[in-house]
C-alpha cells in the first residue's frame, strides 16, 4: 500500500465509509501532537455526522463520539484524564503485582495437572478481566456481562448489542457504588474532585477496561509466542524482570498489541503529496504496528545494538495511554508466573499452523495451545477462601481432578469466566 500510496494511505473503514491510515512514524507522532489541525474528537467525523454510517455499524462502538478521555481534547480532555490518571495511581504497584500474581497462580491451578492448555483464552485473556474486575470492585453477575460484551466488541461480535450491555453492566456498578463505596476504582471516580456525572463515570470505565482488557491480552500471547518460538532468546534459562522487560519492548516494537488505533480527525484539510488532500473530518486511523515496522526496517542496524522505547505502541501526544506501567507490569509477572509454574512449557502446534483473527483494531491467534509437564497444584492458602460444602466438589471424571473454586482459590465469578472462554 506504502508503494502504491505513500505513508499516508486511503482506505475503506467498511463498504462506502473512506478514511485514512497512517503508516509513517514520524507522520504519526507529529500529527499525534499537533492538537491545532487534527482533534479526537468523532463529532468532526463528517460520514457520520451526515448519515453515511449506518445505525447497526461495527465501528460506532469504536468510533462513535463519547464523553471520555479518548475522545475529546483541551480543557475537557484533561479533566477526564486526571480523573483517570488519580485513579489508577491511587492503586499502589504492590498491590497490583500480589493480585496479578495471585490470579496468575490460581488460573493456572485450573490446567496445571491437564499438561496442555489455550494459553490464550485460558490464561492471557483471563488475567486482565480478572484483575480490572477486581480494581473495579464488580460483583459476578456485572463482572461476567461486561466482560463477555467487551470481548465481543474487540471481535466485532454483534457490536450494537455489546455495547450496549457493557454500558448497561457499569450503569450498575456506579449506582451500587453511590450506595456503598469501596476502595476501587469506580468509587475514586464517583468522588473525584472533577465532578464527573454519572455518564461521565461509565464512560471513563469504559475506556479504562477496553484499553485493559484486550490489548493487554494480546501483549501476553504476543511476549508468550516470542518465548515459545525462541526468539526471545531465553534458551531454558528462567529470565530476570530485567530480561521480560526488554522482550515487552521488543514485542511492543514488532508485535504491538493494537494495530490501527485510535482515530484522529483533521480540523482543517490537510495536503499530501501527489496534490491528495484528506479532507476536513475524515477519519484517520493511526497505524502504530506499520508506523514500528517500517522505522525498525529502515533503522535495522541501529535497532540491533540496543532496545528503546521509542515505540509508538502506546500512542504519542497528549492521548498516550495513562496506564503504561500497569498494563507492562500485568504482562511481566503473567510471563514470569506461567514460566515459573509449568516446566517444559512448549507450543504444541508449530507457529505456522496457528489460525488467526484479524479486526481492523488488532491481529490475534484464535487460540494458542501450549504444553507442559503436569503439575499438582499446590494446597490452597488456608487464610483465604470461604468455607464450602461438599456439594460443591467436583464430579469424579476419567480426566484428571480439577480443583473446586475454594481449592484453587479462584472466585465464583473466575470460574465462570473461565467457563466463558474456554467454550468461545
């Protein structure tokens, strides 16, 4: 397309909605910044402020104006993000890696003694919805409806429907959280001194979680495949924080767990070369995975000598992501933890015979399936948990023991998302 175009190339969102993707590194950071001709904000996005996107399209969801901070710029765009950025800070990095860890550990108490496992939809996906449902104090029922509508709304399942069940799903949670606040996230919003509304509070969850929970995933399979295939360069050495670090870096650069978003819209008309012009409103997509692979390309010698993070797979400009540290720390420990607990860990299908799903957002296995030498999880910490009744053991199978939900110490909502993704 870059052959044919140039780095700024003109594409079709779905049948007759145009826009633009930007492939160029340098292109994509000085546009990202300049806040004067280009904007966030979707209510420029002329297609559909004029009626040429239908009602029922996938992309609303993804493109359509909102009251959050993704979406809107200036004055508005920072009382939203300090909102967010407080919030998120107030959760101490310590607490964040016991709870990671621990729901690493008990998800993986789940397959351990099976010797193979869909380290994607049992294990990377799990980890994220597990913790952001534990930071923003959802109870099952909420925690199970949102996160089952916000994996659809990655897919591009039933877009209009998922949508509208995640908003429905949090609408609940801030209202229990107006009734009896908790050290959460939804709680430290509610209060926040920028006064957000009610409407204001969901969308800013919305964000948070979509941001979280999928790309997250797809940062855990990506740094999982680079170790399975050897091209981290572990070997079977057991790598440092430091080591997972670089290859999160390395992944970040190569492997970018969103592909062509966020949008941005021109103020103004914009002029390319070739006498092209993008015109005022018309939505272009910021291609971070192309914008990496072609300075990588045309930098190769120098990218060999050492790793930066000068990648632009969180973003650039006032609108890069605010959960940077988060997000990377989730992907670590998922890596170390999964390491540490299955030895000979392996891919079980050769690389190419992995099938895989491609949305405009991101590209990502359907499934990516792992073996390992089994393992007897260990006793469950006699502190937590709840007492149980023997009716809720399991059934005895010809298959090996799998451990009760107080055995493992994963929660009921756990158990049913684990339920959820392994029958998708």
């Amino acid at each position: 397309m870059r052959a044919d175009h140039g780095p700024v190339v003109p594409v079709e969102l779905e049948p007759g909605v145009h826009g633009w993707l930007v492939t160029d590194y340098a292109t994509l950071i000085s546009w990202s910044r300049d806040t004067t001709t280009f904007t966030h904000d979707a209510r420029l996005w002329r297609d559909f402020t004029e009626g040429r996107v239908n009602p029922d399209s996938p992309l609303l969801p993804m493109m359509a104006p909102r009251t959050n901070a993704l979406f809107v710029d200036g004055a508005e765009h920072q009382r939203y993000r300090r909102a967010l950025t407080d919030g998120l800070g107030a959760v101490e990095p310590d607490h964040l890696r016991r709870i990671t860890t621990r729901y690493a550990d008990r998800l993986i108490d789940e397959f351990c003694e099976r010797g193979r496992a869909d380290a994607l939809n049992e294990y990377a996906r799990m980890l994220p919805l597990l913790v952001m449902n534990d930071l923003f104090g959802f109870n099952e029922d909420q925690g199970l409806r949102f996160v089952n509508a916000m994996r659809n709304l990655w897919l591009g399942v039933d877009a209009e429907k998922s949508n509208a069940e995640a908003e429905r799903a949090l609408s609940e949670v801030v209202t229990a959280r107006h009734r009896d606040p908790g050290d959460d996230l939804t709680t430290r919003l509610i209060q926040h001194r920028a006064a957000l509304s009610d409407e204001e509070v969901i969308m800013q969850l919305l964000l948070i979680t979509a941001a979280a929970n999928e790309p997250t995933a797809n940062l855990i399979d990506a740094a999982l495949r680079a170790v399975l295939d050897g091209s981290a360069g572990f070997g079977t050495a057991s790598p440092s924080d430091a080591s997972l670090n670089e290859l999160v870096d390395r992944v970040l650069w190569h492997d970018p767990p969103i592909t062509n978003y966020p949008v941005i819209y021109p103020r103004v008309d914009v002029p390319l070369d070739g006498g092209r012009v993008i015109e005022a409103g018309s939505p272009i997509l910021l291609g971070f995975a192309a914008a990496n692979h072609f300075f990588v390309r045309e930098n190769a010698e120098q990218m060999e000598e050492t790793v930066n993070r000068a990648h632009v797979a969180w973003g650039a400009g006032p609108h890069r992501c605010p959960a940077i540290d988060e997000a990377t720390n989730i992907a670590i420990i998922a890596v170390r933890v999964l390491l540490n607990r299955l030895p000979g860990l392996r891919m079980a299908v050769p690389r190419d015979q992995l099938r895989w799903h491609l949305t405009g957002l991101s590209w990502i296995p359907v499934q990516l399936p792992v073996e390992f030498d089994p393992q007897v999880p260990p006793p469950p910490d006699p502190v937590e948990g709840t007492p149980w009744s023997p009716s809720d053991s399991p059934q005895e199978t010809s298959e090996p023991r799998q451990p009760t939900s107080v055995g493992s110490g994963l929660s009921s909502l756990s158990n049913f998302l684990v339920r959820l993704l392994r029958g998708s």
